[in-house]
C-alpha cells in the first residue's frame, strides 16, 4: 500500500513569494531528543527605576546627556549610531567594468541618523505589560517620527529614504539593556530586504493583478488554522513559509502603504494586537519571550516611480526559543550553506499560539 504524503511527518520546501527563497521543513526532527545547549533565564524582579539605566528618565546616558524626567515614550537621538548624516560622500572609484576591481569590489556610501524608541518610564515593562493606552502612546510614537522624517525627505531637507524601525527584546537577541525600548535607522538606501520584498510584491501584482498581501491575507481568512489573532484592521498569522518556529507575520487587512496613513481606529487595532501577540508569546514557555520585531512599509523616497503602490504594511517577528523557555533555534550548518531550515509546521506552531491566551499575561493568572 502507498504511503501518503504527511506534511506533520515528511519532509518539504516552502517558498516565501516575500522573498522568492525556499524554506525546507523537517517537521519529523522535532521528535528528537535535545542535548544541546540551553539559555539561562532570568528570571530576578526589575525595579520600576534603575538609577544605573542609561534609558530611565533623568539618568545620564555614557556620552554625558541627561535624560528627561519623560511620563510618556521618549525618543533620542542614538548615542552610538550604525549610521551618521556627517560623514563625506563616497566618491566610486572610475573602474572599468572590464577590470575585476570593477566587477568585484563594489561599494556604496551609506548616510542617515539613528534614533531610540524608549517605550516607558517604567524599567520594569515590556509591551505585553504596558497598559492598551500605553501600547497606543508607542504606535503614536512610531507614526510622528515617520512623519517628521517623511517631510524633510520629501521636502529635500535630508536626503533620506527608509526608515526601519524594530525591536530587539530580551538577551539572547543581544538586548543588552532591559528597560522597554526599540530603535529606529533612517538611511539614504533603501535596506536589501525591504527592496527585495517591493520587488517580489511588484513582479506578483503584474502577474496576477491584485497585491500579493491582499491574497495572503484573504487566503489565510479562508483557511483559518494559521491565524494567531485578528481584529478589525489587522492579522497575525504564523506564515506558511515561516523560518523560526514560532515566527508570526501581522498584517494590515486593507491597503496600507505605510503608518502614516493610519486613522485613530487603526492605530488603537494596531496597539491591542499588539499586545494581545505579544501576551501570547509570553504566555508559551511562561517566560518574557524574546524577539527581533521590525516594521515593514513604504519607503519615503522609492527607487522606481511606482514602487510604493506596491508596499504593504506589515511586522514580522522573529523569535528564537524552539522548544522551551530555555532550547533555543540556531541557524548554521545547512542553514547557513544550503538554505533556512524548521523543524515543526507552521500549523503545528500556529495551534499552539491559537490555544494561549492573549488578554491575561501569566504573571497575572490568578
């Protein structure tokens, strides 16, 4: 008798049309037993005020500022950014094409102004902690500086292109500070994965003639077991092509290009949603989950005329813990040479966010 394919137990590929990259599953190794190494938790009370934070309102920061006594969300220019506007143009050098300097060693300036998003005053919270209005006061954040940004690139006051705002949570995402903040980079480029991604979104519109994330989004309402969580304006799904095990992609349900043309309904749909993922994820191994959070949207300038009718808003999140609070997904060996690799569906992880509550966080259960 034929054995029929089971996609709990036999191995696969899925593509992720965002990226035009496969992604093998081998759903069968997540019954293999763990030996490898564990992250430590930790799991000691933070005090609502650190007097040794950098980040906490009226401490002095390493370069010498002084912090406001801030109440709201707070954001700063980075003291130690990736990029700087104060630095000479890069000049390429006239190589030939000829020549293997020129087909080679290629190279492009890179200009622009770091910020950091300090969500809260308070040391001690996390985005699941913070209060629905709080979590707001962070998503009113986000959309004044895009605006602010937006203007002087459209006005040519800088030369800006993209601004890429994220979140790296907890230490083994290399969060090296606790108290609740994220950062933003506004570069004059537009970063290889955004460009990617509006190229793919681009080359499927012309193709099928609709967005690529309308029918995803449509589709995923249909099917329904890979949908985590959903309101009126926006849903988290863990994607069919996901790579971390429990990887989740939230959604604008409607054309939204970027934060800035958000009403005050979607705005308060995006902070409850918010929070509602990310009570979920803290919900799951009963730990302060950690994650690499960024923001997807429009750049302020695109390369092609039309580029930003293309554009969906969207928020992927990257979490890295497989198994438990403590084993933790690494990315090397066949991942790094071949191509990215999982071991349980995307269903399988999907049901088990599904199951979690997204109102009541686990430090609060009674």
């Amino acid at each position: 008798m034929t054995q029929e394919f089971d996609f709990t137990n036999h191995s696969h590929r899925r593509l992720n049309p965002l990226t035009n990259k496969y992604v093998l599953c081998s759903p069968h190794r997540a019954k293999r037993p763990w030996q490898g190494a564990r992250e430590e938790i930790k799991k000691s009370a933070l005090p609502e005020y650190d007097p040794k934070c950098y980040l906490c309102p009226g401490n002095i920061r390493a370069t010498g500022d002084t912090n406001p006594k801030y109440e709201t969300t707070f954001i700063f220019t980075n003291d130690y950014p990736a990029v700087r506007l104060d630095q000479p143009e890069y000049v390429e050098r006239d190589e030939p094409e000829s020549s293997l300097k020129g087909r080679l060693l290629k190279t492009q300036g890179v200009r622009g102004k770091c910020f950091v998003i300090c969500f809260s005053p308070k040391h001690n919270l996390t985005i699941p902690l913070m209060s629905g209005a709080e979590v707001l006061g962070v998503v009113n954040s986000w959309q004044r500086l895009y605006n602010e940004l937006y203007e002087e690139a459209v006005k040519n006051v800088s030369p800006y292109k993209y601004l890429q705002i994220f979140e790296n949570k907890g230490a083994a995402m290399g969060c090296s500070n606790p108290h609740p903040h994220g950062q933003a980079w506004c570069l004059d480029v537009i970063p290889t994965e955004v460009r990617d991604e509006i190229s793919n979104m681009k080359e499927y519109y012309h193709t099928y003639k609709s967005h690529l994330l309308e029918d995803y989004v449509a589709l995923e309402i249909q099917e329904k077991h890979r949908v985590v969580a959903q309101n009126d304006n926006f849903i988290v799904v863990v994607p069919y092509w996901a790579l971390w095990p429990f990887e989740t992609l939230l959604i604008s349900k409607t054309h939204l290009k970027s934060i800035r043309e958000f009403d005050e309904k979607q705005k308060e749909d995006l902070a409850e949603i918010l929070k509602v993922l990310t009570t979920k994820y803290d919900n799951l191994f009963n730990t302060s989950f950690p994650y690499s959070m960024g923001i997807h949207q429009a750049p302020f300038k695109c390369d092609h005329e039309d580029d930003e009718e293309f554009s969906w808003f969207h928020i992927h999140f990257y979490p890295p813990l497989l198994r438990s609070a403590t084993v933790k997904k690494f990315c090397v060996g066949f991942e790094m040479l071949g191509e990215p690799q999982r071991d349980l569906t995307s269903e399988q992880a999907a049901a088990r966010l599904q199951e979690l509550s997204g109102d009541v966080h686990y430090l609060n259960k009674a």
